[in-house]
C-alpha cells in the first residue's frame, strides 16, 4: 500500500518540476528572513533568482552543523517566533545542541510523511503501535505519534524505558507495529525472554526501526529474535525529524527519499564536489517545504549513497542506502578507516556472540589500538578459559579479513555492557581526552 499514490509515485520528471519549483521559493524565503543565508548567498555572489535547474543548486553554498550552532537557539528561524508551535533539540552528545522549530503547517506535512513512512514500512489504520521511540526533545516519539495518527492507526505512546512495563504492555494490548531504536529493540527482547515472553506469541509484524546505524547482519538477529519484518526509517532533527527516508518493506533494499520534500545530493566530503548515483560519500539535503527552519545545502555528516534504479513497490522516490555511519564516528586506527556498524556486521555473523558490544579506543605509545568488548551467552562464558581465548582469536582474525584492522577482542560477561533505552553508545575514544 501507498499513502499518497500521486506524489510517491510521480513520475520523475514531474517530481523534478515540482522539486524546482519548490527551491526557489524556499531559497527566496530564506534570502528575505534569515540573514545568516542572506550573509552566505551575498558572500558566495549569488542571488536565488540565478538558480534555474536542479544542477545551479551546486552553486549554493553548504551549511554545517556549526552553523547552526553558530546561530543558537533560535538564529536559523524563518519565521516570527508567534508562529513557531513546536522546539525539539538535538541531544548535543557532540557538543551544544542544534535547536529546531515548527510551524504548524511543518507539522501537519512532518505527520503526513510520518504517515506515508508507515505505511511504507508496513502499516495500516487497522494497525496498534507500539513506539518506543523516547518522547521529549528528541524527535523518534512525537514524530511517530503524530503520523500513526495522521494514518487512523492506534498509537500507544510508551516512550523508551521501564522497559517490564513494555512486554506487559505488548502482551495485554497485542500491538503489529514496533518503533523503537534496534539496539533498544534488542533489550526489549532481553527483558521479554527473561520474563519467560516469547515474541512468538506476541502480535508484531513489522519494526521500523532508526535512529543509529545498524547492519544487515543486526537486522537478520532482530527479525529472528522478535519473529518480525524489521525495515531502517532514517532521519535528522535538523531536516525534519524521523521520516526523511524509508525502506518500503516490500524490498526491505534502500530507503526511499521523500523527494517532494527534501533535495538529497552526495558529496565528497573533502571536497566538496557533488558524486554520480551509485558513489559513496556525505549526504546533503535541502528542505523543499519547511517554513520555521529551512535547510539549505545541510551537510549531515552521514555516509551514504544514492540509487535512482526504479523499485518493486512502485514509488518512484530515490533510494539511499543504508547509512554505514557519520562521518565523525568513523574510526581511523593505524591509517585504517572503520565504521562500528562494519565491526557490527563481523561480530553478527558469529553464532556465538550477543548482539552486545562496544568499541574501546586508546592511544598507546603513539599507537592506536582498538578494543572490541562483547558479549557472549551465559553457556560459552562458563566453558573453559581456553575455549574463550580461542574464539577471541577467531573474532579478531576475522575482523582483520574482512576490516584489515587489528583489534583486541574481550569476550565479557552477559549483561555487562550497558543497555540503551534510546541511541546505543557503541564506542569509547580515550584518545579525545
Ligand atoms: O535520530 C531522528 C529519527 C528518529 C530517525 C527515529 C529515525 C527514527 P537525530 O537525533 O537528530 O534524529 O539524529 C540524527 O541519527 O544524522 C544519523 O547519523 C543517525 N540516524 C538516524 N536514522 C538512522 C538510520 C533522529 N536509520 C542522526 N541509520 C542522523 C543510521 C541513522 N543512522
């Protein structure tokens, strides 16, 4: 099923009319109310007027997350505050937050992408969610809400956390849809197996799950271990929120860009240069629709790449990759470039190991060294001392096969790796300290 057949389904050409058409009003809304891109597009010699295709768009230039924090709280705004109805704020585990405002206009069209991204994922109006995703300033709860309730689904608002009460929860109530975080979704499936609840019993169909990056080989354990279709939803606080992509779970093979909304583009993140289809590199979005908080050319540090090929569902909407991860969690040990999620992908392919784990990086005498804590299941951590010792090696040399990384392997207790109720933290650098 499709929410909305016309505008997911338009043909390209139509869509990239829409699409033009769309940029320049939206670039000459924020020439007139936002002087930080008025300072920009004057520097850069530049006039909205002179963007006449899709391709002048390159002569823009990017805005960056220090911007925004350049620009804190309220700087990036295009509209007077009395018409800003909603705030969330990203949770600045990197620094300040970037803070964020609707109109109501952006919400309704935010529900309605919400509702078109349920859909896509697998849901209905004859559907109980579930939604995981924490409520507050961060954007995974409310942005769920509101579109299972633009669909005519029930929405039971959990939130993320008191994690018995939830199982509880999903027997009594029997919810088909899951929305939580996959590294949530894993504990919850902890503490369900631990209350003797299995989700064979329980009424789930589909996860939608985002937020952080996760691998196939994640998404295979979680669809064993929850007896659901598990699809990747993807989205930024700063572009909107959840909802920006999604896979269909007809293909479950790339997430669908919302292109009547948001321009995406791929870069060389050094150089700036937009990549062909298919090249891996930053992705880049525009916002097409947004009044309180448009962005123009936002470099979202997340590593992707875009694939035009039409797909089975019959949306016609291009589709990203999966994220590998950002750009800034990457890991360069010894001159090696590593995302978690690919140390994830290794560790997930080794029937013996939880899907618990957590990188520790250090510097030692000038050299980096990469430590992989992770959790092996209360049987194999009984076994012999030996035996442990033998699958760290196995790990590790499977890590540098596949990675060309060496790294330490710990196999640690079950349970001793700190659960998430929301956005896992999968890696410990001392060498920032
Ligand atoms: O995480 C919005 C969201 C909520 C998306 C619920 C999906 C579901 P932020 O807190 O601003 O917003 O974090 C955005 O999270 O730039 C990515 O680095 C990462 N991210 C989000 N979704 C995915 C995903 C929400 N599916 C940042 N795969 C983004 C990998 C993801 N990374």
């Amino acid at each position: 099923m499709i929410f909305d057949i016309e505008y997911e389904t338009m043909p390209r050409e139509a869509l990239e009319s829409i699409q033009l058409r769309r940029l320049r009003t939206t670039l000459e809304r924020v020439n007139t109310t936002v002087p930080f891109y008025q300072e920009k597009f004057k520097a850069a010699g530049i006039l909205p007027g002179d963007v006449n295709s899709l391709e002048d768009l390159q002569k823009i230039p990017f805005t960056t997350k220090q911007d925004l924090r350049d620009n804190y709280p309220f700087g990036m705004f295009a509209v007077p505050m009395d018409n800003v109805v909603r705030i969330h704020a990203s949770s600045g585990t990197t620094g300040q937050p970037t803070v964020v405002g609707y109109t109501a206009r952006d919400i309704n069209t935010w529900s309605i992408l919400m509702a078109r991204s349920l859909v896509a994922g697998g849901a209905s109006r004859d559907d109980i969610i579930h939604n995981a995703y924490g409520y507050g300033l961060f954007t995974g709860g409310l942005g769920v809400h509101y579109g299972a309730e633009k669909l005519g689904a029930s929405i039971i608002p959990v939130s993320g956390g008191n994690t018995k009460r939830q199982i509880i929860i999903m027997k009594d109530f029997g919810p088909t849809i899951l929305t939580a975080t996959p590294s949530y979704t894993l504990y919850l499936a902890e503490v369900a197996k631990e209350m003797g609840v299995s989700f064979e019993d329980l009424k789930f169909k589909f996860g939608i799950f985002g937020a952080e990056p996760w691998s196939e080989n994640m998404r295979k354990e979680i669809e064993n271990k929850l007896n659901l279709v598990a699809v990747d939803i993807y989205g930024l606080s700063e572009v909107m929120g959840p909802g920006v992509a999604i896979e269909c779970h007809e293909a479950q093979n790339g997430l669908h860009v919302f292109e009547d909304h948001f321009l995406a583009e791929i870069i060389n993140p050094d150089t700036g240069e937009v990549l062909p289809y298919g090249e891996t590199g930053e992705l880049v979005f525009t916002s097409l629709t947004k009044e309180a908080f448009p962005v123009i050319r936002y470099r979202t540090r997340d590593i992707t790449s875009l694939n035009p090929e039409p797909c089975i569902c019959g949306r016609t909407h291009i589709r990203m990759k999966r994220v590998s991860g950002r750009s800034d969690d990457m890991l360069i040990i010894r001159g090696v470039n590593v995302f978690p999620s690919q140390i994830e992908s290794v560790l997930m392919k080794i029937d013996e190991v939880e899907p618990h784990y957590q990188l520790v990086v250090d510097r030692k005498d000038n050299l980096d060294t990469l430590t992989v804590n992770v959790e092996v299941g209360e049987n194999l951590f009984s076994d012999e001392v030996r035996q442990l010792q033998d699958m760290e090696k196995k790990i590790a040399k499977d890590i540098k096969e596949y990675l060309g990384v060496s790294a330490i392997v710990k196999l640690v207790e079950p349970k001793t790796i700190a659960r998430s109720e929301g956005k896992a933290i999968r890696v410990i650098d001392n060498r920032k300290i």
